[in-house]
C-alpha cells in the first residue's frame, strides 16, 4: 500500500521509498524515513497535495510524492 492510499485518519508505519537517491534524501531532509509513523491528516481537492502527521509535525506533500512512499497500515 502506498502514502496516497490512506484514508483520513489511518494511521501507518512507513516501510520503504521506491525512487531514486535524490528522492530518498529529499524525503530524509523533511523528515520522513522508513520504520516513523505516519497519519493521513487532510486530503487536498481535485486530487491536489495531502497533508501527513509524522513526528509531531505537518507536511504537505504532492500525490506523486506520496504514491512513492510503501506503508503498512497499523
């Protein structure tokens, strides 16, 4: 299962980044790594970003983004 296919509020633990090693450190320099805890805060209309919690803050993030980030709902 991917970030994108979350429903509001679910919660999940982030199991890998499928892209390239500028994707992966990019994700690391927000803050987002494999094994940290995630939740789906808000969905953007017209398939726009999606709001994350993870460690204790707030991101945005682009659905093409998300769909690259493999989690295992909890």
């Amino acid at each position: 299962m991917t970030l994108d296919q979350l429903r509001f509020g679910q919660r999940a633990r982030i199991v890998g980044i499928a892209g390239g090693r500028g994707l992966q450190r990019r994700l690391q320099q927000i803050g987002i790594h494999p094994g940290d805890m995630v939740s789906l805060a808000a969905l953007g209309s017209f398939r726009g970003p999606i709001l994350i919690a993870i460690n204790g803050t707030q991101l945005a993030l682009g659905r093409g983004v998300a769909r690259r980030i493999r989690v295992e709902p909890l």
